[in-house]
C-alpha cells in the first residue's frame, strides 16, 4: 500500500468509525453518559473533538494492523 492509499483509506477508515461512535452515542442515554465522560477524562471539552480523535485512532490502528499482516 503506497502513501496516497494509506491516506484515501485513513480518512475511509476515520469516517466510518466516526459514523459508528455518532451512531454508538445517540443509541442510549447511558452510553451517551460514558462517552462523555471519556471525552472529559481525556481533556476534550468538545465531543466533537473527541470523536474525531478516536475515529482517526481507529483507523491508524487499522491501517498499521493491516500493514503488519502484510509483511511476512
């Protein structure tokens, strides 16, 4: 996977587990509860930002799982 791949698909990759946060969030009230508490832990003040954040964590994890499988 070439820089330009790994960059279409971080930002894939960040969306997509932004989308499931967003939609993990609003399901409950108890889950909206402890994700923002996490965001507060973490120093966010914003939501949003936190979100964000993790998303683009997941997808960098991925990214470099992915990459580690490849190499033999």
């Amino acid at each position: 996977m070439n820089i330009n791949q790994k960059q279409e698909f971080r930002y894939q990759y960040a969306g997509m587990a932004l989308q499931a946060m967003i939609t993990a969030a609003w399901s409950n009230k108890e889950t909206q509860s402890v994700i923002f508490e996490a965001a507060k832990r973490h120093g966010f003040s914003s939501l949003r930002d936190y979100l964000a954040d993790e998303a683009v964590g997941f997808a960098d994890a991925l990214i470099a799982e992915l990459d580690r499988k490849d190499k033999p």
